[in-house]
C-alpha cells in the first residue's frame, strides 16, 4: 500500500492475463496468406500449468500466378514462408533519445519489396488490358482490387 496524506491505496504489480480461451493475434499476413495466433493453454503434463500454444494457419492459392498483376504468366509452384519476414514490423515508430524525436523501424529488411501470393486487399492493384473502340485498339487500366483502388 502506498500512502499520501493518511489515505492508503492498493498497488497492483503483475502483467495483464489473458481471459480465458482467447486467442490473440500475432501475424495477419494477407499478402501471404498467413495467420499466426497464440494462446495459454493448459499443460499436458502438469494441468495447474499454462503452456503457450501458437497457431499457424497458412492458406495456399493455388491458382496463384508468379505475378499476380498479369493474368497470363505463368502458375506459382514455389511458396516460401519464413517466420522472421511475417513477423517484421515496417511502419516507423517515433521515439524520444536524448530530447530530440527519431523514426525507428523494428526491422532491418523492410527496402526488400515483398512477394505477394494473394492481393493484399489493402493495396491497389492494376493491370493493362486492349479495348476495342469504334474499330480502333486502346489500352486502358483497370483496378483489380477496386476498393482499395478508389477512395469512398
């Protein structure tokens, strides 16, 4: 109990728990398909014991294509998963050293352009196409994700 002026107040130390069967989420990749979770879970071997489990759910387009923007290239066979590239946090941070505010990022690969296996529905994505108009050829763009593409 602290005390200021005869007034006793309770001190709560620990770390906030969980409830009880909540999964929380720790990676929702939409640009590869990928959720991962975790949860506290009873132990196997002592019950009175809460062991963390992690769930990885992974869905594979199959019908995917190497470039996803061009409908005619060729089918994706080769998918690659690896945990420290789902779990990189590029968005700047702000943080305070010495008195003075820097942009941090939490990763050292974020330049790296990231392979896509789905559309990110976040993201705008287009593609070309030839129209036919009054006998004369055009190319125009269109939005593949249109949502993401034209704002509300």
């Amino acid at each position: 109990f602290l005390s200021d002026t005869g007034i006793a107040y309770p001190v709560f130390a620990g770390y906030p728990q969980a409830y009880e069967d909540e999964e929380v989420v720790l990676v929702n990749n939409k640009c590869k398909c990928v959720t991962v979770t975790s949860k506290f879970v009873p132990s196997k071997e002592n019950p009175e014991e809460e062991i963390l489990e992690r769930n990885i759910r992974i869905i594979v387009p199959l019908k995917s294509r190497e470039n996803i923007s061009d409908p005619t290239s060729p089918i994706r066979t080769t998918f690659v998963y690896r945990m420290t590239d789902l779990c990189k946090k590029c968005d700047p941070v702000e943080i305070e050293l010495g008195g003075e505010i820097y942009n941090a990022q939490q990763s050292t690969s974020c330049d790296v352009t990231e392979t896509c296996y789905t559309y990110n529905r976040d993201k705008c994505y287009t593609t070309t196409f030839p129209f036919l108009y009054h006998g004369e050829r055009k190319t125009l763009q269109a939005a593949l994700t249109p949502a993401s593409c034209y704002a509300e």
